[in-house]
C-alpha cells in the first residue's frame, strides 16, 4: 500500500500534536513535517516533498491560505486540505481562489478528516456542503477596487489621515470613500463595515 506523505501547519502545540498522532493511526499516512508558521509552509513542503498539506487557516508569519496559494504556484503536485474553525462563506471563497483542494471544519468527526485526506490526494475536490451552499448565497461584493484598498487599509485600524497618506488622497476624499463604504454595506459604522467585509471573504 502506498502511503500518503502529508505535512501538518498548526501553531497551537497540543492540537498539532493531536492531529500528528490521529493521522499517524492511519495505515496509508505518513506524517513527514510539521509546522507551526504560515511562512515555514512552502520551504518545509519543498524539502520534504508531501502528497497534501494539511494547513491550518489562522497561522503567525503569513496566514494558512496565503501560504496554500504560494505552495500551489511553487510545488503544484501537493494538494491541500484548509482546517478551520470558523465556516465563514468569505474564507471558503478565499480559499477557492488560492486552488486549495478541500476545506473541513476543525469539528469534524475524525475519520472526516482521514476521508479528505485521501480525497484530496487522489484529486479530488472535499468542500463541507453547508459551507458550499453558504458560499452559495453569500451576496455579490459592492465595493469598488479603491473602496476595498481603503476598507483594506481601516482594518489595520488605520485612521482617515493614515489612509490618505498611505494612498496619496486627500483625508476629505477618504472620509467620502469610508462614507460610501458604510452605506452599501448597510453597516453601522466603519467597524461594522470592516467586519461584514471580511465575513463575506471581500477582504483577507
């Protein structure tokens, strides 16, 4: 029986440590890397060679599905699986966009996880069908390139002047942006506006 090669990116210890051992029951699975960094992925993926990686959504360095992108245009032959605990349909079409192979849910039930994994390294494409019909519905973006720099840069929790100077604008036209913003998103105000946007997957 061949066995599939996989590399794990988690940043919490003792879940990583978990996921390792529950994989490792697997008779066709080997773990060959394990990482607890965004920016380890691709380097750690190209010296140990992995059939999938197994990332984890929220890592320090760079996030999970950054990282998933970057291996896919510098290691194309190893699929990957997202792991994550929120469902929001924002993440599933981020993570779409960056080719990741499938995209489970932390609770799910184990041998879930051992099914994807298979899945996903005989090329096949794992997506949690709740999360796919949320995905579904989730509403069309109706912001404008410039309006999403700008919202982009808010939630860095950059003020109208550090916007401004960031962007070459006057504060006057950003504020007017930032106004714009938060009447077609129908949000309360700029927080409530930087919120929706990263729900629905506008912005990282």
């Amino acid at each position: 029986m061949l066995s599939v090669r996989i590399l794990l990116a988690e940043d919490v210890h003792m879940i990583r440590g978990a996921l390792v051992a529950l994989l490792e029951l697997e008779p066709d699975f080997e773990v060959v890397a394990s990482v607890d960094r965004g920016d380890l992925i691709v380097r750690t993926a190209l010296e140990s060679r992995p059939d999938v990686a197994v990332i984890d959504v929220d890592l320090p360095g760079i996030d999970g599905l950054t990282a998933a992108a970057s291996l896919h245009d510098r290691l194309p032959a190893c699929r990957t699986l997202i792991l994550t605990s929120l469902g929001r349909p924002g993440t599933l079409r981020r993570a779409m966009a960056a080719q990741v192979s499938g995209f489970l849910l932390k609770d799910a039930p184990p041998d879930r996880l051992a099914q994807a994994v298979r899945a996903v390294a005989q090329g096949q494409r794992v997506v949690d069908p709740q999360l796919a019909l949320s995905a579904w519905d989730c509403p069309p973006n109706p912001l404008s390139p410039r309006e999403l720099e700008v919202l982009r840069i808010a939630a860095r929790g950059a003020d109208a002047a550090e916007i401004a100077a960031c962007l070459y604008l006057s504060k006057g036209t950003v504020q007017n942006y930032l106004t714009a913003i938060v009447t077609k998103l129908n949000a309360r105000n700029r927080i409530d506006a930087v919120r929706i946007a990263e729900e629905a997957g506008w912005i990282p």
